[in-house]
C-alpha cells in the first residue's frame, strides 16, 4: 500500500514538473473498491454486557436464585424476557415446585446445536444466608446470552436451541427431564454445548490461577468439534485445557453437570469451565469477583464455535 502511495506521488510531481495536468485513469485501470465486511458476531460481544447480566442475577433482591424459591422463578421469568426480545421463540418445561426449563429457538433447518446454562443456585438458607452463585452460575448463563444476542439475527444454517435449565443444583434435573422429552429429536441435535463456572482464572483453587485459560470437556468425541474449538481458542488467544468425560469420571467429577444427561443419550457435548475455587458454593461467589475479560474471550470462542457448528455464516478468521 505505501509503495503504491510513493509511486502515485511521484507521478504527480512529474506531470507538474513538465506544466500539465494528470489525465484520469482509465475506468478499466482502476481498482474495484474492497468489499464492506460485515461484522463477525462476536465483535459484538462485551464484558460490561456480561457483567450487567451477573449482577441482575445476584441481585439480592434475587436471594441466590434457589430453584424453589421465587428468586429462582424471578430469573427463569428474565431469562425467558431476554430471549423474547432478541426475537427467539420462547417456551418452557416444567419441572417442580414451580420450576422450569427456559427454551429459545432461533430456527433454522430442521439440524439444531444447543447452547445451555443452568440458572439456579443455592439461594437462600434456612439461617437466611444467601448464595449469590455469581461463577456458579451467572457467568453461565451471562455465556449462553452473549451467544444468544450475537447470533440471533443471522439467517439461514442449522436451528440453535438456547435452554437455561432449572433446577440443575438439585440432582441436574431440568437436564434429565429435557433429554427424556426434548423438543428437538436428540437424534437431530449435532453437539449440545454447555457453561458451568466460567467468570473465574483456571486453576483459582491453587493460586490466583491461569488467566486467558479455559478447562473443556468432550472433544474426544469429534475430530470436527476438537478442530474448530482449537481454532476458535485460537483465534482469541486462549489457552484450552482439554479432558475426557472419561477423565473427569475417574476424578469423580461425573454427573455434576447438565451436559452429563446429554452424553447419556449419545449426543455430543463441548463444555466449559474454568474450575472449582475457594467461594464455590460460599457466599462469597459475588460478581466482584469475577474475572470480566475471561469471560468475555470464552463467551466470544464459543461464538466461533457455535457459528462455525451451525453454519451460521462466514467471517474472517482474525
């Protein structure tokens, strides 16, 4: 580009030398201006959004969001509103005790990827202490949003399923009762991908952890899903650490989590966290304490993910 530059300037300077004007170029000479790239969804996807989010969930007018308790219904009813407004269609399961599973659709053809959180957390306890359960798991369902809103107008591709379960802190039961009666075919759905704890640093149990990094699970099950999460990760510069459901079983950490229901019944799943800490489960998990830009990179990977997945587009890879 510069050296374009220096040559048009001294062609200039020599037809001013010789007392002329520049004749313009030939129409055919010139170069066709450079296509208008639209923006990759993820561009649009911010910590201060994010953040906003985390802490309309742990508000403590919320009182931890206990998924029989009415700061739990109180967030099931929000997160219903969100998918509204970005123009999803909106159903819900029920589960108990007034709780349900919260459903946005965003249709495509009759191939869905599913992108989940679970919304609930302790709450509050008989004592009236309250958990606010910012990682665990408001940076969840802060994850599944930002997807959400970034992809929601892009047409054409597979369906993709946005599902914040109820009840997930009581024995991953809006998992089990979604996969036992889906409102998509199992057997259509392509890869079910799913946020549990990841407002923190990887490995904050040991230390002030491992920021720019992210613990994934279920790759093992697809050349395809392992390809383009390494490429997104890449792409935003984070680190993965990759285990097996395998793995995670023999560390006893089996079935802790809604993408368990889903491995199940045979359906492919890529999950993320970034780990237990010292607040899990305390009452001290509060949104200060959250790492923002970690979330925003993971939220953004994911996008990557569920765009490439779903075919939801094509964008530039930087």
């Amino acid at each position: 580009m510069l050296v374009g530059m220096h040559l048009r300037a001294l062609s200039l300077l020599a037809v001013a030398a010789c007392g002329g004007t520049p004749a313009p170029a030939p129409q055919s000479a010139r170069a066709p201006a450079p296509p208008v790239r639209a923006a990759a969804p993820w561009e649009s996807i911010t910590s201060e959004r994010m953040m906003a989010d985390v802490r309309w969930l742990c508000a403590p007018e919320r009182k931890g969001r206990g998924y029989y308790q009415d700061g739990g219904r109180a967030a099931s009813d929000w997160v219903a509103r969100q998918f509204d407004e970005a123009g999803l269609e909106v159903t819900r399961q029920a589960l108990n005790n007034g709780a349900d599973n919260v459903i946005g659709i965003r249709r495509g053809d009759d191939m869905a990827v599913i992108v989940t959180a679970h919304y609930d957390h302790l709450g509050e306890d008989e004592a009236g202490t309250v958990f606010p359960g910012a990682d665990d798991n408001a940076s969840g369902v802060a994850a599944m949003l930002a997807i959400m809103r970034s992809t929601a107008d892009l047409d054409g591709g597979h369906t993709v399923i946005f599902i914040a379960f109820g009840a997930e802190e009581d024995g991953l039961i809006g998992s089990n009762i979604y996969v036992h009666d889906p409102i998509w075919p199992l057997a259509r759905t392509l890869v079910m991908i799913n946020f549990d704890m990841v407002g923190r640093n990887l490995f904050e149990l040991l230390g002030d952890g491992r920021p720019s990094s992210v613990g994934v699970v279920g790759l093992e099950a697809s050349e395809l899903h392992r390809e383009v999460t390494e490429r997104a990760a890449k792409a935003e510069a984070m680190a993965l650490l990759s285990g097996s459901a395998k793995l995670v079983a023999r560390f006893g950490f089996d079935g802790r989590t809604d993408d368990w229901w889903f491995r199940q019944e045979g359906v492919k799943t890529i999950h993320f966290s970034t780990g237990l800490h010292r607040d899990y489960h305390k009452a001290t998990d509060t949104p200060d304490r959250l790492r923002p830009a970690q979330m925003q990179r993971i939220a953004r990977v994911a996008t990557r993910i569920v765009v490439e997945l779903a075919e939801l587009g094509v964008y530039d890879s930087e």
